[in-house]
C-alpha cells in the first residue's frame, strides 16, 4: 500500500481503483465506530511484505443502557 494510500485510506469516498463496484465508505465507517467508543485504528504497509491494522479500545467495565 503506497504511503498516499495509507495518509488517505480514512477519508470517506476514497477508493485505490476508480473502476470498482466499491464506494469508498467501509474505513471510514471503520474508523467512526472505533472512534465512538474511543479507540484508534491504525495501519502499518510495508511494500511487498503486507499490510496490518491495530485497532486499539479501551477497557471498560461501564454498561450502556441507551
């Protein structure tokens, strides 16, 4: 994954390839949700190696009833 890719890939409506069926939305939703419940998301690509997500959420014993 280019850097350009990893620096964008957050953004809503962003997509690698123009020509695919895909919107652009499923990180961005990724990273909203993750970040409602005060977490983090982040990714690490290394060219021709791979590419990883942490997703990092807080302990929290505290139920929500709403």
């Amino acid at each position: 994954m280019s850097l350009e890719t990893q620096e964008r890939l957050f953004e809503r409506f962003f997509k690698v390839r123009s020509n695919d069926n895909s919107n652009g939305l499923g990180m961005a939703i990724t990273k909203a949700i993750i970040e409602l419940h005060d977490g983090t998301i982040k990714v690490d690509s290394k060219p021709q190696i791979g590419t990883s997500f942490t997703i990092s959420l807080p302990r929290n014993n505290t139920r929500h009833t709403d």
